[in-house]
C-alpha cells in the first residue's frame, strides 16, 4: 500500500479516536495543595490511565470560577461540567440535602457515616432529578468557630461580628434563633474580611481554616463542634451524556472509590489540623457542659424551624431513627 494512504488512514483513525476523548470541566472553592485537590489530581491521573487518555479533568481550583453559586450557574449553561461542592452548594439544588448538615446533629463519624449510607440511594434520585449525577460524596468534616476573640457563651457569640456564607438558609436560621447578627459574604470574601475587621469570626472544619488560610487572621478555636459539613461532587446529567459511553462506568466507579479515600483523609487530617494550628499559635477556648447543654437544646430549635422548608418532617424523624442508640 502507497505510504501516503498509510499515513491518511492512521491520521483519520487518530481524529476519530480524539474525537471521542472528554475533558470535564471541574471546579473547587478548595486550593491547591489541599486534601481534596490532591484528590482530584489522583481522579484525573487514574481516569486517564483507565480511560487510555480518553477521559480526564480540566480542574479549576481555589474559587478561580467564584463562589459555589456562580460555579453552579456555570455549569447550567455549560461552561463548567462539574464541581466539588459544600453542602451549601448542594442545599440551592436539592434543598433536602441540608438535613445532614444539622447542629449537632451527630455524636461521631460513625454518626455521619450512617446517616450518609442511609440516604445516599435518596439524594442520588433527588438530584438526578435536577439534572445532576452525584459521582461520590466529599465530607468536609466538624465545623468550628475561629475567631479573633475568645467565644465560650450565647451572648460572646451575639457581641461578635460573624461570617454568615451569602444565601445559606440554614446557618442564617441558627444566626437568628441564636439572636446574632451576620455579616454576609462569599467564601473569597473572607478572609480580606478577617484581615479588615469586617468580620471577627468564621466557621470552619479546621483542615478548611488552614487551606484558605483564614487561622492566620484568627486567634481562638472554640472546642465545641458546632455541625458537620457535607459535601460532593455533582455532574451535569447533559455533560454527562458526552462522556462516551463505554467508559461511564469506569469514571462513575473511580470517582466513587476515591470520594471514599478522601472522606477517610478528610476525618483524619481534619484532626491533624487541629492540633498544628493548636500547635501553632490558635488557642483553644472550652465551653463548659452547661453552656454546652444550652446550646445544643436551643439547636433543636434550628431542627423544627427547618423542617417543612429546607427539608420534609419525615425526613427528619428518618434520619433520627437512623441515629436513635
């Protein structure tokens, strides 16, 4: 055979096969060099080698295409394919979600785990429905209070000028049955905002605090696990559909077995962090049991003024069937 058909044929067969290769366009609030970027990197390596370089990520890390809300809108006219999102992120496509995200809610981990098994087959439909694939979950760990000033009561929690996440429903709720004032901001926001005196407090697991580097602008740690943040990572059902075929089942199962690696290193480097930024400088502030007591009960409060709006009340009392001793 003349070469120059050689060659022809094997340049058609390299446009066809290219023609079938996808990148997904995915995006974080999370930094580079974080846990869950780290983890992102190793799906994009392992998508490539299973896939033969036919699917991989195009990620963009640290808030570079804005807050979870302008990541969301992104993906809804195609400009982004897919996003690890917060629970507050997850809450503004299927409200319900927010449910896992309660005040106290959990004792533990094995809590949290629990409670995920048992509704993920749910929230899975739920947001299909809304034209998402929930590839894995992405926990984000027990969320604290790190401020500029020692935190220990209801009332240094009134006094203080608190981050609240802009549209959250949830946490604006616990502000105002708690009676504190929030000052409203997007997670980019936050820190220029510590550093100004804008804010003097902002919640956070602690592996979170350090990533976006908001520890270095706050003094205190309140020892007292106020929530546990959720999180996933969600795909656009039309994206979705332009991953060829053959290799959705791979990229489904990868996604899946690493979104279980990462929620171990989560729940553990959460830990970590606590104790170096401890270690660093953060000092701890106790909160004693009776104020402790206080709080959590007021928190049921949060759970009923929720319940027929954020999420149903059946949903509610499944979830603490599931947590019931």
């Amino acid at each position: 055979m003349n070469r120059k058909y050689v060659f022809l044929i094997l340049f058609l067969v390299s446009m066809s096969l290219n023609a079938f290769a996808f990148d997904i366009k995915i995006a974080s609030l999370a930094p580079e060099g974080s846990t869950w970027m780290n983890e992102l990197r190793a799906i994009d390596v392992d998508l490539k080698k299973a896939t033969a370089g036919q699917v991989g990520l195009q990620i963009y890390p640290g808030g570079s295409m804005g807050d979870e809300q302008d990541v969301l809108r992104k993906i809804q006219i195609g400009q982004l394919h897919a996003a690890g999102v917060t629970g507050r992120g997850l809450g503004m496509i299927l409200p319900e979600i927010r449910v896992m995200e309660l005040p106290f809610l959990y004792r533990d981990h094995t809590d949290v785990t629990k409670v995920r098994n048992a509704l993920s087959s749910r929230f899975s439909e739920g947001f299909k429905k809304k034209g998402f694939v929930l590839l894995g979950w992405a926990e984000n760990g027990f969320v604290y209070i790190f401020s500029q000033k020692p935190m220990s009561t209801e009332a240094d929690l009134k006094k203080g000028k608190m981050w609240l996440w802009v549209g959250d429903p949830l946490v604006a709720k616990m502000y105002e049955i708690f009676g504190i004032t929030p000052v409203p901001l997007t997670v980019p926001d936050v820190l220029t905002s510590l550093q100004t005196g804008l804010v003097n407090a902002a919640y956070a697991p602690p592996l979170a605090a350090a990533a976006l580097q908001w520890f270095t602008s706050t003094s205190y740690v309140t020892n007292l696990p106020l929530a546990h943040a959720t999180g996933a990572i969600i795909m656009s059902n039309a994206a979705w559909e332009k991953v060829p075929a053959t290799h959705r089942g791979v990229v489904l199962k990868t996604f899946q077995s690493h979104a279980g690696k990462l929620n171990d290193l989560i729940q553990k480097d959460n830990e970590k962090a606590l104790e170096v930024l401890v270690g660093s400088g953060i000092k701890k502030v106790s909160v004693s049991p009776e104020e402790a007591s206080r709080i959590r009960e007021r928190s049921l409060q949060v759970w009923e003024a929720m319940a027929g709006h954020l999420y149903s009340k059946e949903l509610l009392g499944d979830v603490q069937k599931v947590l019931k001793p």
